[in-house]
C-alpha cells in the first residue's frame, strides 16, 4: 500500500463504505467468496479486493490499488 500512496485510513474508508462492482465469485485458494470493492476517497478511486470467509464473520485484503 505504501508504494501506491494508499493509507490505512483510505483503505477503511473503501471497506466500510464502499460498493461491489463486480460480481462476487468463488476463490479456488480459500473456502469463501472473492469480490472487488470500489470507492473515491481522498482524491483517488481506489478498489480492493477482498475475500469473505464462510462461515466467519471476518473479511481478508487481498489487494488495494488506484484505479485510472
């Protein structure tokens, strides 16, 4: 995240108010969903995907970065 300029705080601001774009789908590596979540904070459109455990209640970053 540090290469990207993208703050801890950006990246929660993506998770808690963020939007899925795209449809969420299986992850082949892990027993949940993957899906990628969008939002514009602090000057930038940022995405991050994130995997969904089932049946935890927790979620796992996989990625963040800028989208252009």
């Amino acid at each position: 995240m540090r290469e990207r300029y993208i703050t801890n705080a950006m990246l929660f601001d993506v998770l808690k108010g963020g939007v899925i774009k795209k449809e969420p789908e299986p992850d082949i590596r892990h027993s949940g969903i993957k899906c990628q979540m969008e939002r514009y904070s602090a000057g930038m459109n940022i995405a991050a995907v994130v995997s969904v455990e089932i049946p935890s209640e927790g979620l796992i970053v996989i990625t963040v970065y800028e989208i252009t």
